[in-house]
C-alpha cells in the first residue's frame, strides 16, 4: 500500500453561485477540481471540560477514554457519546501525562512530584511520591509494570500495587519514553544517543548507540527495534534470541552516517541460557528535522517535526514523501490509511490516500486518539473536546498509537515461551512430566518445588506459568490424556497451585484462572482460586465477578469456607477495581448475607459488605 498525496495549494473560499462556479470551471478546467473536499468526518460529540485539554487522551482494556484537563481533574469519559463517568482531582496541578494500563489502573502525575494510581471506578489506589521529575514519559510493561525514567539518569521500575520492583543508574538521562519487548525486557533511550535496556528482573543488558541523540523508540508487531533521532536519522534492527555460548566480542557494525555497537556482559544480553544479539540493521536519514511520530504496520510512517510525512519500505527506502504543515506532537492512522496529524498553528488536520487536506473547523486538537470502536478523540486550548465516527486504529505497535503516552494494544499471555520450545529444556520436560503424572505424589513433589523458590518462582524456575497452567487445568478442564485416558487430580494440588498464581506479579494470570475454575467442582479449592483472583486485582470487564457468582451458585449448600472465600474476594476486587465492575456483585452478596454462618462470620460479610458499598 502507498499514499500518493497530492499536495494542495494555499486556497481562499468564498460562496459562489452557480454561475460564476461554472465559468471558472471553463477558465481553468479540471484542475478547480482540485480544491474540492471529500465529506468531513462525522462530529458525533462536542463538549467543554472546565479548562484546557493537557497532552493526549488515552483509552483502557474496558473502552472507556481518560483525558487531563486544566480543572485538575482526571476525567472518564464514554467515547461514543463524550458523557463522563466519573472525575477524579487527586490534588495539585496535573499533568498531561495520563496512561492507562493493560490492568485497568489509570496514572497520573502532578507538579508535586507525586504519581497517582487511579482505579478503572475512578477512586485512588496508592500515591507515590517521585522524589524528582522525570526525564520522560513513563511507560508501562504488558505484564503491569510502570517503567519511570527519572532526572538524574534514575530508572525506576514499580509494581502494580506501587512497590520499588528495581532500580537502575545511568550517565545520561532517557530522551524519550521507554518501550517493552513481548519478553518483558525494558529498552530506554538516553540524551547521549545510548539505548540501554533492562530485564523484567532490572539486570542491565544491551547498550546500543545510535550515535545522535533520539526522540522516539518503538517496535513493530514484528519485534524488530525502531529508532528515530533529533535529526532526522532512523534505525530498524531484530533482536534475536540465540541458544548458544556467550560471545566473546561485542557485535558492532557500520551503515550509512550512524554506527550502532552492542554491549553487555561478555558482548550480550543473557537470558537463561540464551542471550541477544542485533542483526538486519538498517540505517535511513531523512533530514535534520526530529522525529515526532512512528507509525508502524501496514505502511511505515515516519513524522518529521517540520511535517513532513515519509513512507518508508522494507529496507528503508524512501517510497514517499509529503512536506505538509508544522507538526505539533503525534498522529494517528486508521485502519483506511487516514493520517489525524495536529500541526503547530493547534489544528488537527486529515489527510487521505489520493486526497485533499481536511481542516477540522474551530479545532484546536493536539495528540489525537482512534479508539477501538473508531471514535476520533482531540481537544486542546479552548477548552473543548471533541469527538468524531472514523475507521479503526491501523494495526502497529502495540503500545502506542502515535504517541508513546498512549497505551493501545493489551498482550493476553503472560509468557511469549510456547510449550514446544519449553520442551526443549530438559528440566522442563522431567517437571512437566511430573506435573501430567497420575501419580499424584509427583505433583505434589512438583509443588513443594515450585514452592520452595518464594517470590522468585516466576525469575528463576524455567517456563513456571506452564507448570502451573498443566498443575491447575488437570482435573478441571483436562480430564482426559491424548490416548483418551482418565487423568488423575487431587484438590489440593489445585489448592496449592491456584495459591502460587495469586503470588505472581503478572495480572494475566487472570486468564488461567478463569478458565480452570469455570471447570472446578471442589469448594476448598475453588475458595483458593478466588482469593488468587482478589490477590491478582485486575477485573475491569467483571469477568471475574460474574464467574464467582456463576460457580458459587452451584453449590446448593456452599461451606463456610467457600462463603468467607467468596466475601473476602469481592471486597479485594472491589478496592482494586474503585468498586464491583457487574452487577453479579450486588446479587452475590445478598446471596453471601443470608448464607448459614455463625454470628461472628455473620457480622464479618455484613463488615465486608458495607466496605465494598464504600469502595
């Protein structure tokens, strides 16, 4: 696919009748045609917020749309309609800088130094305080982590429930936001024209210099590593992952006006027993202007800050190029190869395949976002905020579109190994085969294993979310073997297992968990399960609500334990969540408050229940 734009001149329009339409249309002949325009966008929403739109919206998991406004308020709004659901204002004077999370938790800086982290119900969660500004935009890893590149040359790594995961150090501090690789790894552009990058345990790993300071980082749905520079240049390298010995020498290697070298312990990243390398590096120079924006999938757009517009092929060749007006920050594409690009003057402008610049009438747009529904979302310095029906966002990297304030995509597995390369591993295979064991002794060994590494379960024992998916599926959803053969389970193996994925860090666990109890038909060990999906939190969709009422339902007569499991839960996703996300919720608890139990379990779900009524 590539855009042939054509580029139109200055025009001043003024109404014409008919008549004098058709002399200039014999004077000057087709090219009149020229200035005419395909039909706006639909405007299917147009609202003030109390004060000025900071930085760009963005959009969470469930679909609702986040934006900063001057009022100091967070707002939370419906992006068909541009009604709100919710403002918070955690105090201070805020900053443009909102993410949202692939769990559901909204962030938010002020200028106190201080980091918020909001629920989807629009409450807070827990405040931390930076200690010092940041040196760019954070960003946030599939798996929930908030990476923070801090002045000073600080990297702060947090956890969903805002704990000091890591930290790290460097000369120079980050140009430009943080990217995330599937594999969790953590890559940081830095003012000295380094890329530095880190494992999701904060080891340091590869160094890369691109050799002139950068503006922008971002991978493509490819995995291949994208760079953009203050002046115009641009790099594309893979990062592969080889199974072999160290190497002994650095991988260093030469294109075009920029060097790039990679570094690390022995000259490589090390991962197990793997460790990366680049290669397929290709180097293009577009200019001296910065690049503002990286749109990468179908067509490779690159963003220069004077404007211009440039299709790049797959050995970055120019296919391309459209000088257009001053940009003022990121674009976005559709999936109908249409550019939303705001340029200095604050207007958000369209451009087309084939077609003519649109100017959005008495806009002032900056950073606009395509939702998922196809709902064009802008607003600036008057005030408003406005809302358009256009196609889809394009496909492209999955944690941004155009502007890495933006969380876009959200990853759905919490470990990119697949289960053929695990077998590969020999200690992989002898643990898996204990894990699918009749014998229930051998899982039972397997657990006390897996038991035995603590919180470092899911960094040290090789392809863990795989054992625990085997220990937990058997006996729920897997009965029977290949050979159609019955398989043997033991509730407290689930028991035990269910308990370790409460443990991990990784919200999408969610997914694992939610599966094997739809299936599981044991109440001490769906009681585990419960409270391993209140420790995870994540229930944005009520996915997690509406199972619990549906399993706690079966039971015609629930025990105690099941009971108390089942409050207890609800109050936990309730805290996480700013309140009950379906209104599953509120059925479960009349069904928990007229439950059999003594007085003191009694009175303590009628403590729970009123806690969760204050969520």
């Amino acid at each position: 696919m590539q855009w042939s734009w054509r580029k139109r001149q200055s025009a001043v329009f003024f109404p014409l009748s008919l008549g004098w339409f058709l002399v200039l249309l014999t004077l000057f002949g087709s090219s009149t045609l020229l200035f005419a325009q395909e039909p706006l966008p639909q405007l299917l929403w147009r609202r003030s917020l109390g004060g000025d739109i900071l930085g760009p919206p963005a959009q969470g998991p469930g679909g609702d749309v986040y934006v900063v406004s001057e009022d100091r308020g967070v707002h939370c709004l419906i992006p068909e309609t541009g009604q709100t659901r919710w403002v918070y204002r955690p105090g201070g004077r805020l900053k443009g800088q909102v993410l949202a999370a692939p769990d559901g938790t909204i962030y938010v800086q002020n200028d106190e130094q201080e980091l918020f982290a909001v629920t989807p119900g629009g409450s807070g969660r827990w405040k931390w305080n930076m200690g010092g500004g940041s040196a760019a935009l954070p960003t946030i890893a599939p798996d929930g982590r908030l990476i923070l590149p801090m002045m000073g040359g600080k990297i702060v790594c947090l956890s969903r429930q805002g704990k000091v995961l890591w930290e790290g150090q460097q000369a120079a501090e980050a140009s430009a936001s943080p990217v995330v690789d599937e594999e969790g790894w953590v890559w940081i552009p830095l003012s000295n024209g380094e890329i530095v990058s880190y494992s999701p345990s904060g080891a340091p790993g590869i160094h890369i210099s691109f050799g002139s300071p950068i503006s922008m980082l971002a991978f493509d749905d490819t995995g291949r590593l994208w760079v953009g520079g203050f002046h115009g240049a641009v790099l594309r390298a893979s990062l592969q992952t080889q199974e072999m010995a160290p190497l002994k020498s650095s991988q260093s290697g030469e294109k075009g006006n920029h060097s790039f070298v990679s570094q690390g312990q022995n000259g490589n990243v090390e991962t197990n027993s793997s460790f990366y390398v680049l290669s397929d590096v290709s180097q293009a120079k577009l200019g001296e202007s910065r690049v503002v924006s990286l749109l990468l999938g179908p067509l490779n757009l690159v963003i220069l800050a004077d404007g211009d517009v440039v299709e790049l092929g797959e050995q970055l060749q120019v296919i391309s190029r459209h000088p257009q007006f001053l940009s003022g920050g990121g674009a976005s594409l559709s999936l109908d190869s249409t550019l939303y690009m705001p340029s200095a003057d604050g207007k958000l402008r369209q451009f087309q395949k084939d077609s003519e610049v649109l100017l959005f009438p008495s806009s002032a747009g900056s950073h606009p976002l395509i939702t998922d529904s196809g709902i064009l979302i802008s607003g600036g310095t008057q005030w408003v905020l406005s809302g358009w029906a256009v196609s889809p966002p394009a496909s492209g990297w999955s944690q941004f579109r155009g502007d890495a304030g933006r969380t876009g995509q959200y990853h759905g597995v919490p470990e990119s190994l697949t289960r053929q390369e695990a077998r590969l591993h020999p200690g992989f295979f002898y643990r898996e085969t204990l894990a699918l064991s009749n014998d229930v002794a051998h899982r039972l060994q397997l657990i006390e294993e897996m038991e035995s590494y603590g919180d470092s379960l899911f960094k040290e024992l090789y392809g863990a979310s795989l054992l625990l998916e085997d220990l937990a599926y058997v006996g729920t959803v897997r009965t029977r073997n290949s050979y159609q053969q019955p398989l043997s389970s033991h509730p407290l193996v689930r028991i035990r297992a269910y308990t370790l994925i409460g443990k991990d860090e990784d919200f999408r666990s969610r997914n694992l968990l939610l599966t094997a109890l739809q299936h599981e038909d044991d109440q001490a060990a769906l009681a585990s399960g419960f409270r391993a999906l209140g420790a995870l939190g994540s229930d944005w969709d009520g996915a997690a609500v509406r199972l619990m009422k549906d399993r706690y339902t079966s039971f015609s007569h629930p025990e105690e334990r099941l009971i108390m499991a089942t409050a207890q839960t609800l109050l936990d996703l309730a805290q996480y969540n700013g309140g009950l996300t379906d209104s599953a919720g509120a059925q479960l608890i009349t069904l928990l408050l007229n439950a059999p139990l003594g007085r003191a379990q009694r009175e303590e779900v009628l403590s729970i229940a009123l806690s969760i009524a204050g969520a």
